[in-house]
C-alpha cells in the first residue's frame, strides 16, 4: 500500500462534507491502521481542518495518531504544529488539551519540547495560553506548569 497516497485521499475528504466523504475517512483510517511509522505522523496532522463538518469522524484521527508509541507521537505532532496552527489551530487545541489532562503524556511532552527549536516553544506556550484562559479552573495549573519550563 501506498501510504502517502492513502493519507492525501484523507486529506482530500478532511472537510467531511457528505456521508461518502465520511465513509472514505473511516475507511482509510482503517487501511492505515497497521502502519506505525513515525514519519506518518507529521502528515496526519495536515489532515486536520478547522472547517470540518464532521468532528467526530475527525475525533477518529486523533485516536489514530494517538495509537502511536507516545514519544515518536508527541515529537512529531511537536513537529508539525508549526503549520497545524494555520488552518487547524482548534485541533492543535484539542491535542494539547489531551496532552495537559494525561500526567504520563504531560511529563513526556515536556521533555520533548525541551529539544524542539524556538518556533515550536513560542507555538505551543501560545496554545497553552489560549487553553489556559479559555478553563483557567481545570488549566492554569498545568499549563502554567508547562509554560514555566519552557
């Protein structure tokens, strides 16, 4: 199988306007299903739209990269948030927010942010931010924590 032709039919379908366009999503989410290489990660996430009419078929990619061992997928989704914020900034949300509502992720998110560069830092600290103000009763604690070490 060709699996970066398989992740761009994904991209093409990420807006999941209709059922078929769902389907196709499901479907080649499956396809992939036994495929763990790190590298996949980075281009799951330009998956990812903000105009997405489906969420909850998207919530299917989140569990998808999420299946990754933890350390390949936080240092890849590190990676890719650079150009995720542009057009999927609410999803590098919700990714981040897992990642604060998990201590065993958290801990390890840390220590892979320490080797990211600048860019990386200043976009997830802006991310923490936002999620911060957003629910500062469930957040300023962990993100403040986060923000801290960064």
């Amino acid at each position: 199988m060709n699996i970066e032709a398989e992740i761009k039919k994904l991209y093409n379908c990420r807006l999941l306007r209709t059922q078929a366009e769902c389907e196709e999503f499901d479907h080649i989410l499956e396809k992939l299903a036994d495929y763990t290489e790190e590298k996949m990660i980075r281009d799951l996430c330009m998956v990812f739209d903000d105009e997405t009419h489906q969420e909850e078929v998207m919530f299917g990619l989140i569990h998808f990269i999420e299946s990754f061992e933890m350390d390949k997928y936080l240092t890849e989704m590190a990676k890719a948030l650079p150009d995720m914020v542009y057009k999927a900034r609410e999803w590098a949300r919700i990714l981040n927010i897992r990642i604060l509502n998990s201590e065993t992720y958290r801990n390890e998110y840390v220590k892979v942010l320490m080797h990211m560069d600048s860019k990386v830092k200043t976009i997830v600290v802006d991310l923490l931010i936002d999620i911060k103000n957003d629910d500062p009763k469930r957040f300023a604690h962990t993100a403040d924590e986060l923000i801290g070490i960064l």
